[in-house]
C-alpha cells in the first residue's frame, strides 16, 4: 500500500470564522448576565436550538479562558458570574 501526500488544508479561515461565530454567542450571554451580574446556562440557553446551545456553551469556556466569567457547576445547571473589571470601559 503506497499513499501520496495530501495537502495540509489552511485552517486560518476555519478558525477566524469560529472566532467570530463564538464572539456573537459571547455578546448574547453578556448581554443577558450583565444586569444582575450572574446567570444561569439553562436560562439563557431556554429558547435556542440545540445547535445554539453547544455554540453557547463553548463561548462560555471561551468567556471563562479569557477571565470574562467565572463558572460554577450547579446540579443541572452551570452558575455564570461576570468578572467585574474586565467589563468596565
């Protein structure tokens, strides 16, 4: 058996554009934690397709990496606490 080499795909663009994918999610669960300053994943996540509630959960480990919040695993549910000082302008 003998292969031949294949081209590494450049995964730049796939990347970029999951970034940007992400950081729409992103914005939604600041936007709706940022009044009282914590939520919750199953409350934010209540009214989307499934396909959006992966996307969300990924941002916010994106969110948690980036020191934006701060998760806490509750029973069923995942406790969503923005970190003050990395939303104020």
């Amino acid at each position: 058996m003998q292969f031949e080499p294949v081209e590494v795909p450049d995964f730049n663009d796939y990347f970029i554009g999951l970034e940007k994918i992400i950081g729409q999610y992103e914005e939604l669960i600041v936007n709706k934690v940022r009044l009282a300053g914590v939520g919750s994943f199953r409350m934010i996540v209540s009214e989307l397709e499934s396909i959006d509630v992966v996307r969300c959960f990924f941002a916010i480990l994106f969110l948690a990496r980036d020191e934006k919040v701060e998760l806490e695993q509750l029973e069923n549910d995942i406790k969503i606490s923005l970190v003050k000082e990395k939303f104020t302008t």
